[in-house]
C-alpha cells in the first residue's frame, strides 16, 4: 500500500490555495516519501501558494531532510489578470503585481511544516546554475511554455541522485491542451528518449521518473 499523509496534513493541502487535485497529490506524497528514503533533500519548482509543498515538507520531515522549493511568486503566464487561472487576491495592492509569497507562508504556518522547507525566492534558472548537490527528488510544476519547462529540466534534473525521482506535474499528450500541459508533455518525452530516465507512476497529469542512467 502506498503512504499516505496524516489526515491534518492531507486537509491542509485541500485548504490551500493550488490546482492538484488529490489523487495526484498522494501520488506526489508517494514519490516523495520514496525518494526521502535516499537522505537527500526533496525539490520543488513552482511554489504557488503552497499546496505540493505542504506534501513534499511531511513527507521531507518523515525522513528528516529538507524540502526546497523554487519560485519568483509573480505567478506564470496563465496566472496572470486576464487569464483563467488569475486569482485577484494574490496581486499586491500597492504595487499591482502578483505576490504569492505571503500566502504560501500561512499555508505553511497553518500545517505546522515551516522549519522543514526552505524557500529560495528567485527564477528557477538563476537558483539552478548555483545548486551544488544532489537530490533525492525534482518535482517540476513551474511554467508552462517551452522556454520555462525546458529551463527548469535542463536545471534541475542534472542534480537527480542515482536512484532518485524526477516527477512532472501537467503533462497532456493531447495537442488541444497546447498552452497548459504541451510543453510539460515534451520534456516528459525528452527525459525519457535520453536513457536517464525511467517511468514508474502515472497519476493523471502527474508522471514520476526513476533515474536509472547518466544524463540528461
């Protein structure tokens, strides 16, 4: 049987603001716990509100590693006034721009997970080209165009531990699903034309990889 995060834990992700739904969410819990077993910290790009790092900060506790999360917080495209994923609550009054970054930090505050993330505030590429050690997990949830997506696999999924998981959230085959799951779809497929990389879960959108080779 898969784990499965503490009922409060499982309610406090529900309660926060974000779009992965549920099912989705356990597999991510799954794939974390998994990868936290290696003794290496577990990374995400694209923090949102913080709804997958609350899964990603227990499971990460469980294991007593860290949790590492990535994100400008002014929103990607899609999340932008105008656009259907826009929630005028997060834009910041006085400055007019999206500010995820407070919301994320009561979502944490309210499950009781703050001392087991770290935050690094900033674009996914710029904190990629400074990383230094492996890790456990890479849970890509950033942008969605090509130039997003590819920037953060080409980052982050050097930094894969033998053994450990690269999981992609938003991945649609489905060519009519261009502008929101296309460009995870093609880094999905790229991660596994380059041998480095092998499935094991399929949850919806969510694919988790195992890297079982060299490269990228």
């Amino acid at each position: 049987m898969a784990p499965a995060p503490a009922p409060e834990i499982l309610a406090a992700f529900e309660s926060a603001k974000g779009f992965m739904p549920v099912g989705e969410g356990l597999a991510l819990y799954a794939a974390a716990v998994e990868a936290g077993r290696l003794g290496l910290p577990l990374l995400e790009v694209g923090t949102y509100c913080g709804r997958s790092t609350v899964l990603l900060a227990d499971a990460a506790r469980s294991a007593g590693v860290s949790a590492l999360t990535v994100d400008h917080h002014r929103g990607s495209e899609e999340q932008q006034p105008g656009w259907e994923y826009h929630d005028p609550e997060t834009v910041d009054p006085e400055i007019g721009l999206m500010d995820t970054l407070s919301t994320f930090r009561r979502t944490l505050h309210r499950a009781g997970l703050e001392e087991h993330v770290i935050a690094l505030v900033g674009r996914s590429p710029q904190a990629a080209r400074v990383w230094g050690s492996p890790l456990g997990l890479v849970f890509i949830d950033g942008g969605h165009t090509d130039e997003h997506a590819t920037a953060d696999y080409e980052g982050w999924a050097p930094h894969v531990a033998e053994g450990g998981l690269l999981a992609i959230h938003d991945v649609f085959p489905d060519p009519a699903d261009e502008f929101t799951g296309q460009a995870p779809y093609r880094v999905y497929l790229r991660a596994l034309e380059s041998g480095a990389f092998t499935e094991i879960s399929v949850t919806d959108s969510l694919r988790v990889l195992r890297r079982t080779g060299a490269g990228i």
